[in-house]
C-alpha cells in the first residue's frame, strides 16, 4: 500500500467516525467534511502529486482508460475497517478532485422512518413493479432500502440488486442477497436485468429506472413472477404512469400501458419535510393497483388517478394533501409546512377547518 492510500485510508477513518456524510478532496485546498449537513475544512492541503498517485492506487483497473479520455468516472471504494464509500473523481481546473460519500451499513426500519404500515404489506407482495417516486434528495433510496431490508428480516428470498451507485449495503439476514453495482460487476442495466433474470431472483431491485428498455424489461420479469422494486423521478404518484409512458413511442404506449395495468403493484411519491424537532420525515402519496386503479389505466383514464386515490384510504392509499395532514394531526409537522409540502394549500387548509373533500363532494 502506497504512503498516499494509507494516509487516505486514516482520513475517511477519522471522517467516518466524526460522522461525516461527504468528503472533499482536491489538489490545493483543504480537506473538506460535510458534517451534519455544514461543510468543515481540516488541516491537509493535498498537492496534485499526492492526488495523482492516490487516484492512481484506488482507481480500478478497468475503469482507468476511461477516466483517462474522459477526466472523470464513479466507483465504489472499500476502506479496510471503515466501509464502503461511493466515489466521484473528476477535474476542476486541469486538478484532481474526489468527492466521496460514505455508503450507509445500518439501514433504518421503516418504524425508525415513520413509514405508514401499508408499506410493509406493499413490500410482501409475491410480484408486481412496485416504484418509489421523487425528486433527488426526497429519500428514495432509504425508503426502498427499509422496505428491502423488512423482507430480509422476515422472509426467505432471493434479492439481486442493479445499483449506480450502491447506497446500502445489506447484511444476509432471512434472504439471499447480491448487490451489483453498474460498471463495477455490470456494465449496464439491460445486460444486469438479462442477468438477472437467470440468476432465479424473487426480487430485482434496480436503482432507477432511466429508459424505456429498463421499463420493458421490468414489465417482463413482473410478468413471469418476479418483485421489481424501483425508483424514478416524478413529483406524484398519480402522474408516474404517464412519466413512464413518456419513455416509450407512440406508437408503443397502448401496448405498454395495458401491460403496467396488469403488473404494477404500486407508486409511492415521497416529499422530505422538516419536523417540530429539527429533524425529517417523509411524506406520502401512495397508489395501489386496486382494480379501480387497474380499469383507469387500461382505459387510458390517467387524469382520474389522482381522484381515485384521494377517495381510497380505505384501500391504503393516500395523497399528498391527507398525509400532510396527518403528519401535521400528530404533532410532527407544523402546519405551515404542512400547506407547503401539499398538493393544494388551500384544500389541506380546509380539512384542517373540518371540510373534507372527497369525489362524492364535501363532508363535513
């Protein structure tokens, strides 16, 4: 091991124990740690000789022509005794830089979360495409991986993941488990879903869906019997069906679309809202495939989604508009965060009045 790792090697050593969640390292600036979200600068100053030669011990391999053409790349990097960091290097300037995030080993229950209970019957389910939705940073992720990790704990399955990069490492509790990191042990999602799908999985979790080919390969595993758990960036569940659409021509989206009707499980849209104790929880949309949901997507009645689900608590599901203010009723939230984070201010500000609206119209 060369001077520079080794003395790398101490610094996330000492950022992992501070509790540091980013790390930033580049050739004539401080070392920098984002601590409980503010950024502190330490005492080393890297030279671009030091960062030469680290980046050129760490890099793997395969992955070092790459960074070579194109000055940057992402990988994982394992720090003996410390963990798994995900590692972005890239140039500012003609120098050297890494920013590297620690990959988290304890994953959250989802009661640690405050995730509501029909989450874990969702999580259960034999089959079907279950999405967790968003924007970057609503905590996609972590929900997903609580989910993952309440059938580790309590069912024997097999879970395969496809991830860029891996956000959790699980720990074989009740299930089989391989995590596969794109670029590192495959080199792209459509080969590691073909993998995947002859490696006898009960669940693929793919990191994000990014295209219409993730899509269609997903329909297919869900088809034949497997759980695909997933992420993708919309801002409701009620519009992600036609976000996934989006993905596909025009001429395809019948066809898809009567397939998703037959296999999706369900949509959970989060949105991160800062709580009375200065910490965050989520907030929910959530929208099961009941057959009233199923008829509104084989007849092309996607506008009909969000009414649907606001109407059906009784199945589960939920808006945005009830879990703030739900969230707000327990004390969690307060309810001007409760109006920012809804749908509709103005709706959420009525049921706090007593007014409740619902597709049958007002309910006092």
């Amino acid at each position: 091991m060369s001077d520079a790792v080794s003395y790398f090697n101490d610094i996330l050593k000492a950022a992992a124990e501070s509790g540091t969640s980013d790390i930033h390292i580049k050739a004539g600036s401080p070392v920098t740690f984002r601590i409980s979200r503010k950024l502190h600068s330490g005492e080393f100053i890297p030279d671009q000789a030091w960062m030469s030669e680290l980046i050129d011990n760490i890099t793997p391999k395969h992955m070092k022509a790459g960074l070579e053409a194109d000055r940057e790349t992402d990988y994982s990097y394992l720090c003996p005794g410390v963990g798994r960091f995900r590692t972005n290097v890239f140039q500012s300037l003609g120098r050297w830089c890494i920013v590297m995030r620690l990959v988290k080993n304890t994953i959250p229950s989802m009661e640690q979360l405050g995730l509501p209970d029909i989450l874990r019957t969702i999580a259960e389910s034999p089959r079907g495409i279950i999405l967790l939705a968003g924007t970057t940073g609503s905590g996609k992720s972590t929900t997903l991986a609580a989910m993952l990790e309440h059938v580790n704990a309590n069912f024997r399955k097999h879970i395969v993941t496809l991830e860029d990069p891996i956000e959790f490492v699980f720990e074989e509790n009740q299930c089989i488990i391989e995590q596969r990191e794109l670029t590192l042990d495959t080199m792209s999602f459509s080969r590691g879903m073909k993998s995947a799908l002859r490696q006898d999985p009960d669940i693929i979790m793919v990191g994000e869906m990014r295209d219409a080919i993730s899509f269609q390969t997903s329909i297919s595993a869900a088809d034949t019997g497997t759980m695909v758990m997933s992420t993708m960036h919309t801002t409701s569940a009620s519009s992600s069906v036609g976000r996934i659409l989006e993905f596909f021509k025009q001429d395809e989206r019948d066809t898809i679309r009567r397939q998703l009707a037959g296999t999706l499980k369900a949509v959970i849209c989060q949105r991160m809202c800062p709580t009375v104790d200065g910490r965050m929880t989520p907030a929910q949309e959530i929208m099961i495939n009941t057959g009233t949901v199923k008829k509104a997507i084989e007849e092309n009645q996607l506008g009909k989604l969000a009414q649907i689900i606001e109407a059906s608590e009784g199945d589960g599901m939920q808006s945005f508009n009830q879990a703030v203010y739900k969230l707000a009723q327990e004390g969690k939230i307060t309810r001007d965060v409760a109006y920012e984070k809804a749908n509709n201010a103005q709706a959420v500000k009525m049921m706090f009045d007593g007014i409740f609206l619902s597709t049958g119209g007002i309910v006092g």
